[in-house]
C-alpha cells in the first residue's frame, strides 16, 4: 500500500517545467534523492513523478540576511517548516486512475500508448486488484495536492512482474531506494535497435552481459555478438580490487550458445576448446568494408576511387590480384583502364598491413558465414571472439564483412517471407551487438556502414542492433534518433549528455538525474521497453544471477541465494 503519511504539498509547477512541492516541517529534506519516484495524489487522477531537483526555501530574505546561529538549535527548529523548508521540483511521467472491474475493462482494456514513439513516455496497463489505465501526461494535478513515495505496488503497476505470463518481462535492476524489481519488455527491447552507454569503467560490460542473458533466458531473439574484449562467451575478469572472474554466455546456457574465434590459439589458451575457427578470404572483402577503416589503413579518397576500378575490373579477387601486381603491370593497367598509379600503389602498399591479421587468407574455401547463418536459423546465439585480434583495424573490418552477409541473407528471408505470408518463413528476430559503436556510426560512415543501414531500416528485416558505446556523441544524429531503449550509466561530457536524449521529447528534464548517477552500478533507462524513465541500481551480475537464469544446475551455491518467487511476492502485496 502507498505510504499513509504524506511527504509535501503541490504549490505550483506547469506542465512544460514540471511541478513543485513544498515539503511538510517533519520530512527532511536529506531524505530526498535525485531519481526518486514520487506518486502526486490528485482529485481524479495519481501522477507517478521522477525527482529531478532538491532546494531550500525560506519564507522572509530576513531570515537570510540573519540566520540563527549553528549553537541556537531552539530557533533553527522553530523556524523549520514555516520560515525555512525543503522544496522538490517533479517532473510528471504518466497519469493514472484506478478503474472498477464494473466497468468492463477487464483484460481487453489494456492499452499501449503510443508504443512507437520512444521520446513519449507512455505506458502499459497492468493487471492488479483492479485495471490501471496509465496515460501520457497531459494535465496536472490541482494545488495542495498531496506527494507520497512510490509504493512497491505502484512500481508492479507500472513495470510489471518479471513472471507475468503475458510479456516476456526481464528484471534489471531496482530502484534506488526499494527492493522491487524494475523490468523490461524485451520484446519490446528487441524489436528496435538500443544502446548502452556510459564512460569507462562505469560497468557496460556487465549491463550488456545482463541483457544479453535475459533475452537468451526469455527466448526473445538470437543473438549475434561481436566480442571485441572477449568478455560476453566465456569467463572474464571481475571489477574490483581483488582479482575474480564472472561466467560467460557460454557456461550459463552451453546447449544455447556457440562460439567463433578469429584467434583460435588465443581462444584455446583461456580454456575454451570447443570454440570452431573463423576466417575470411581477401575476396570477400569489398571496397565499402575498406571505406570503413579507411582511417586505420590512412587510405585517400582517390585510393578508395581506384579500388572501384580494381574490383570492377578482376572481381572479388581483386585484392589478391592488387597484391601481386609489379609496377609495370600497374602502369599497363593505369593506361588501358584510365587509373592512377600512384593511388594504386599507394592502396597496394597499404593492404600489406592486412596480412598482419591472423583471421584473413587469400580465399575462404569454408563458408563460415554460412556456418554462423545456419546457427541463428536454429536458434543457437552466436559469440564472435576476436581474442588478440582486437585492434580496431581488426575488429572493424571482421564485423563488417560478416555483417554485411547477415544483412543479405536477412533481407532475402524478409522479402519471402512478405510474400508467401507463411508463419514458417518468417526469420528470427536477431539482435547484433558492437562495441565501440561510435566507430562504425560516426556522421562521416554511418551511412556507408551496414551498421547505419542496420540501425535506419532493418527492423522490417528483423534486424537490430545493441550498440555499447562510451562516446554517444560520436554517433551519427539520425541513427540515434532511432535508438529505441536506452540504457546509460554515468557520462561527464556534455556533448555525451546531450547526445543521450536526442529525439527524446522532455529529455533535459532528466538532464540532472543523469549527472548524479553514481559511478557504478547504477543506470538511467529510457525509451521504448520501459514505460517510463527509471534510474535503477543494476541487477548483480553473480552467483546468484546464474542460478536464477543459467541452464546448468549450480549444485554447489547454498540454497539461500534463490530468491523468493514472484508469486508469493505478489501475495504479500494483495495483487
């Protein structure tokens, strides 16, 4: 039940600005948190509310011009709550009313606000004593209305149970000041492309490695994971001062999940031996995949132009043939084929740093592309593992070569799928996650990158990215306008900050409560797989998280670590 005894009172406030409320003498003004969820009590409607600031008020400039002295308690008391008060300012995110099961709402009255508009903040209708029809803000509530805290039955109203039978809800954290789960809708999550971000060694990792497993326990989508670090298949090494390690994808869900190595000794060496090998021939490498990493390989805008001749010219193998042509050659070839010479041998003396990359060869006689198709077709989430290929050079131009092939593959299933209308050839919805998104999305790429045209259009593909990323600012406008949920840990930059809220309508209401996360473990969630913003403290990634979502028995942790059920959880509440 919402707390009986009220915090504040509504003294003004507007829709745009938010409202603000006048704490009552015996609440303290310590107490209230930036990112704290408030309910408002109105005569119609209870708004649920984020606490995006926290002041002091006075109620004469007397007071200020002479304060009581620090040793003068009696006068700090007396004046407390009439001369000097607390003020909040809250920031309305939905409204809702309690609506009687008489008048035949039922299951069928629930409702989804404006679902594809990730910048409203609307919300679902949860089932409980009673339908909750939750709606975007569009009023306020009347003077002296009365604040209370958010009870935990709000919460289950607004986020839902992580068992709700209906919607395959995921729990990533609470909020910072209850033990109640806050959860997404994953397939909600998964249905558009979404971002982590937040700066180094805030933990994205771990908020990764979560979602990641979430949307594996749940049967949300396939995933195909670009492991740069090597830190999402198998074990990796644990934050903090004494040295751990945390379980992979892998060892949490071994009959789910396969594993790719484009290093394989590396691989073998941490312990992994049933990783299969992964390699790319030159002749599957075409211009817009060396368009991408021209800045590693300080390529020219002319070398680029004549690798176009080169490849119109010998085909796929035109890297191979570039790398073995002699100077004469070269100048035969410039003068029947109107090149430059010189930019070609610029272009051949630079493709010589691609031998140094251990997963390419002159031809791929095994189609492993095909080998990581025929996994997600089965449903099998695929771990790429780069291990000490993780130069971006290396890393830039594997995940786009393969990626590129995904994209083919899964236009060509969508487009039968449209038109044979058969439930059977619909393709898997599959969600691609990389890392250092800012390289592949950055407004002078994104839109030669199979990654912009991922983020732009493949939704109707089946198609979405999970971009991990420390520098949000360096993505490209329009891609992050179409980032669905995200997930953000602390940022310091103010061009970072502002990128974050790009698209979101009211976002620098929350611009406050994202400066004053704390540097670890702690989260601002927004957009389209949660109801509203939320900051949360993130759900530990540890023994316990495993027993709760891994296949494998953990016969070894003590019993107490299993959490109680969610259906008791409700009981406890009446809901």
């Amino acid at each position: 039940m919402m707390t009986p005894h009220p915090l504040g009172s509504v003294i003004q406030g507007s829709l745009s600005q938010g409202l603000d409320i006048r704490l009552h003498p015996d609440i303290s003004v310590e107490d209230m948190r930036v990112g704290k969820f408030l309910v408002v009590r109105g005569r119609r409607s209870q708004f649920f509310c984020m606490l995006t600031d926290v002041a002091l008020g006075t109620g004469s400039q007397r007071i200020l011009a002479h304060p009581p002295e620090p040793e003068n308690l009696f006068l700090q008391e007396v004046l407390a709550g009439t001369g000097t008060y607390g003020t909040l300012t809250l920031i309305p995110m939905l409204m809702f009313t309690e609506m009687a099961e008489e008048q035949g709402t039922g299951n069928r009255g629930r409702k989804n606000i404006a679902k594809d508009d990730p910048g409203k903040y609307t919300g679902l209708v949860a089932q409980s004593n009673a339908d909750v029809e939750l709606l975007p803000v569009k009023t306020i509530p009347a003077h002296f209305s009365q604040v209370y805290e958010a009870s935990e039955r709000d919460f289950r109203i607004i986020f839902g149970w992580e068992d709700d039978p209906h919607r395959r809800n995921f729990a990533i954290g609470q909020p910072i000041d209850m033990e109640v789960p806050v959860c997404l809708d994953l397939d909600r999550f998964v249905e558009r492309s979404n971002g982590i971000f937040g700066k180094s060694g805030t933990g994205k990792s771990f908020l990764t490695r979560l979602l990641l497993a979430g949307t594996i326990q749940r049967g949300a989508a396939v995933n195909l994971i670009f492991d740069m670090h090597s830190e999402y298949g198998w074990e990796a090494v644990s934050e903090g001062k004494a040295f751990s390690t945390v379980k992979g994808l892998r060892q949490l869900f071994p009959g789910q999940v396969q594993m790719f190595t484009l290093d394989p000794e590396s691989t073998k060496r941490r312990g992994v031996n049933d990783a299969q090998e992964l390699f790319i021939g030159f002749d599957q490498i075409d211009v817009e995949d060396l368009a991408l990493v021209r800045g590693e390989l300080n390529l020219s805008e002319a070398s680029l132009e004549n690798a176009i001749i080169l490849r119109n010219e010998f085909g796929k193998s035109w890297i191979n043939r570039l790398l073995i042509m002699t100077n004469e050659e070269i100048q035969e070839f410039c003068e029947t084929k109107m090149g430059s010479k010189s930019s070609i041998m610029a272009l051949q003396r630079k493709l010589t740093r691609l031998a140094d990359l251990k997963y390419l060869r002159n031809t791929s006689t095994t189609n492993y592309v095909g080998k990581i198709l025929a996994a997600l077709d089965e449903g099998q989430h695929v771990v790429v593992e780069f291990g000490s290929q993780s130069t971006m050079l290396a890393y830039m131009l594997a995940t786009n070569v393969i990626a590129r092939r995904i994209h083919a593959n899964y236009v060509q299933k969508a487009d039968r799928f449209l038109q044979t209308k058969n439930p059977v050839d619909r393709p898997r919805q599959l969600m691609i996650t990389i890392e250092e998104a800012h390289r592949f999305l950055d407004p002078a790429t994104a839109k030669q990158t199979i990654f912009g045209t991922i983020a732009r259009e493949m939704r109707k593909y089946f198609v979405t990215l999970l971009v991990v990323d420390q520098r949000p600012s360096g993505i490209d406008n329009e891609v992050m306008s179409q980032i669905g949920t995200r997930i953000t840990a602390l940022l310091n930059d103010e061009k970072d900050i502002d990128a974050i809220f790009t698209g979101v309508s009211g976002g620098q209401n929350l611009r406050s409560v994202l400066a004053k996360l704390d540097s670890k473990q702690q989260a601002l969630i927004l957009g389209h797989a949660v109801p509203m913003p939320v900051v949360v403290r993130t759900r530990p990634y540890d023994s316990t998280f495993y027993r709760q979502v891994g296949q494998t028995a953990w016969e070894d942790l003590p019993d107490d670590l299993v959490l109680p059920a969610a259906a008791q959880a409700r009981a406890d509440l009446g809901l």
